[in-house]
C-alpha cells in the first residue's frame, strides 16, 4: 500500500472477505474499522447495496445501542456528510450531528467545537443542548448545565434520550426545583388510597389470579377497568376524542397508556399495571404514607416508570401529560409506544415543571422521585407469558 492511500480519508472499495469486493463504498480505514468492531453493524453493511444516508444512519444506531459509541460517533458523522442539509431530509442533518456529539460525549471524549458550531447553525437548542451535557459530564458544574440546555427537549419527541438526561441532572443538581415551596408538606393534599387496573378483554390465569390478589386489599379502593367500561368511562368523563383515540390504540399496553392519565386526573390514587404486583405490607403502608402530591419511581437506566405512579387529582404533571397524549396522538400516531404515550410524556411532563420553577414559576404541587431499588422494593414482577409476544415497538 503506497503512503497516499495510507491517509484515514482513502477511500476504501470494498471490504475484505464481505462477499462485496466489488462494490465501491465511500468508507474510510476508520470507518471501516467501526462497522467492523460489531456483527450486527456489519452484517446490516453486508446486505447494503451502498453506504448511503439511510444505511449510514441504520448503522450508526446498530452500533449506538450495541454501545460501541465512538465508533457510533464516527458513523453518524458519515451520515451528516452524506446529508444534503436539505431540511426536508430525514434523518435531519441537526439530529445526525447531534447524535454524533452525545455519543462522543458518554464515551467520555469532548466535542470538537467546530462541530458544535456547525450544529448552532443548523439548530441552536441541539448545540445547547450538546454544550449543556458536556458543561455537566466535562466540567462537573450541573446547574450550569440545566441552565444552558434551558428547553431544548423541546425539540426532540417526548422521551427521547435528552428527556431521561435532563431530569438526571435535576435530580443530582438541582431536587429543589421539584418541591413545593409554598405549603408545609403536613398540609398538603395526599394521594388517596386508590388503585387502578386496566386489562382490555379475557386476562390470562396469571392476570386474573393478580386482580384477586389486589381486590383483597384492605384499606385501599381497587377499580379494574376493562376496554369497553374504559372506552365508555372516557366518553363520559372526557368525551369522544378521547375514546376514540383510546379505541383506535395500536395494542393494549397504548390503550392503557392512554387510559391511565384520564383515570388518575379525575380520581387521584396509584396506577398499576395488570402485570405487576404491589410486593407487601411494607408496600403498601410505603404507598399509604407518602406525602408527595406525586410520586414516580424510575427504572435501573433512569427512566421514568409509568407501570406504578400516584397522584393526587388534577395533578400538574397529569395535565402535561395529557398534553403530550393528544398531541403526539394526532401528529405522531406511529411514534414508539414509550415516546408516544409511555414513560416519555411523564418525563417531559416532569422536566417542564422544574424548567419553569427554575425560571422563577414555583409548582403548587410536590413531586417524588425514587430511583429503581425503591421500585424493587415495592414491585413483584411476576412471569407473564403473553409478554413474548408483544411486537418488537412495544416498549412501555
């Protein structure tokens, strides 16, 4: 190999032994190397005709959720120079260099700021929203962080990565934007002892033998909804849209999703997902005692659940919620389930709140969050078979 060809911008035609050498790809040594450090990625370029912005882009996220991220990093900057910044152009050129940014940063290397000024020009939240995780993870300064990122989850779908990273960084940085300041805690409203349920039709042995279970606790009120009473309990209580956007959920775990925040808006109380189970006494005397106006538990990745919440009635992060629900119903019928009605409209719910009292806008309602071992500790996950059949975009 002659020293000109030895350069990282040599283009590479082919790769050896894929079963393509003839055909020509414009991949570079380095980007060569990042396909080929995973199976998935390289098996996915196999089956490519070419490298084009689609493929480049299918790659990258193969090797950003097989957590090669330096290597996701290279390829989604190869799709954001095969992207001809037409804004028409989806992927969109901003959420390919983003991307690119954020994946650079959890491997712990730094933005090039070049970069970050070509991602102001295309979308300024973007870049703030990259300045802002790098101020953080970098530069160790959080509230600094949330401040620079401001709203610019704005811009992304409910749910999305930036949702679940901002509201780490209030939680570590700054808790104090989810209290109520106002109101002594002993006086305010408490989550009343109510549990609901939801399964659409014919529950399985394992679901039934989990409602005798929670119909026999005592102190707590247990309402098991089914799809048609659910269907017509929306209509009389919210009216037509909402049970036909309920009616017209793509599985059962949407309909829920959609049911749940109705429910918990007009009654208060806990919410609980037909396949999980409230643990013990302690549970539930943890469930009875909590002060908190709302109460969240997140997952072991810091996502927000929304298989068990509590709040009390006409809740602030309820309202939000329900925000996100019509919207992302009507202008995002296709989003995936967490984004569109899961976990991602309470956790941009949850972040609108303590971006506003970080503005000045103090809520007039208390919010708790626990992290995944409180969930543990208060859940029995039980086994449901039905759960291996669900499609692959289920995700609530």
């Amino acid at each position: 190999m002659t020293k000109e060809n030895t350069d990282e911008e040599k283009i590479i035609i082919g790769f050896s032994n894929t079963g393509n050498e003839d055909r020509e790809d414009s991949i570079s040594q380095v980007e060569r190397s990042c396909i080929e450090s995973d199976f998935q990625a390289l098996e996915y370029y196999n089956n490519c005709e070419k490298i084009d912005l689609n493929a480049a882009f299918n790659i990258a996220n193969i090797l950003h959720t097989n957590k090669k991220l330096e290597e996701a990093a290279k390829i989604y900057e190869k799709a954001y120079r095969l992207h001809s910044k037409d804004p028409g152009v989806y992927p969109l050129a901003q959420s390919l260099l983003q991307a690119s940014l954020i994946c650079l940063l959890k491997a712990g290397k730094t933005a090039p700021e070049k970069h970050i000024e070509s991602l102001k020009k295309l979308n300024i939240p973007f870049a703030n929203y990259i300045i802002g995780i790098q101020t953080a993870w970098r530069g160790n300064r959080g509230r600094e962080a949330i401040e620079i990122i401001d709203n610019a989850f704005e811009e992304f779908h409910t749910g999305e990565e930036i949702d679940t990273l901002y509201l780490e960084l209030v939680r570590i940085h700054a808790p104090e934007l989810l209290v109520n300041k106002d109101r002594k805690i002993g006086h305010l409203e408490r989550i009343p002892r109510k549990i609901f349920l939801y399964w659409d039709q014919n529950p399985p042995e394992e679901i039934k033998e989990n409602f005798d279970f929670h119909n026999r606790i005592i102190g707590f009120d247990v309402k098991i909804f089914n799809k048609e009473e659910a269907a017509q309990w929306l209509y009389e209580n919210y009216g037509i849209e909402a049970r036909t956007l309920f009616l017209a959920a793509r599985h059962p775990a949407e309909a829920a999703d959609f049911l749940r925040v109705h429910v918990t808006q007009v009654y208060g109380g806990w919410w609980l997902d037909a396949d999980i189970r409230i643990r013990d006494a302690d549970a539930l005397k943890f469930l009875a005692s909590s002060l908190a106006n709302n109460v969240f538990f997140l997952t072991d990745n810091g996502v927000v659940h929304n298989d068990l919440y509590g709040t009390v009635a006409n809740s602030v992060v309820g309202n939000d919620c329900l925000l996100s629900l019509y919207r992302n119903s009507y202008i995002h019928p296709g989003l995936f389930i967490a984004y569109k009605t899961g976990p991602g409209v309470f956790e941009r719910a949850i972040n609108r709140i303590a971006r506003r009292a970080l503005k000045g806008i103090d809520s007039p309602q208390s919010i708790e969050i626990y992290d995944h071992t409180y969930f543990d500790k208060v859940i029995h996950q039980f086994n449901t078979p039905y759960k291996t059949l669900l499609p692959s975009w289920h995700t609530s």
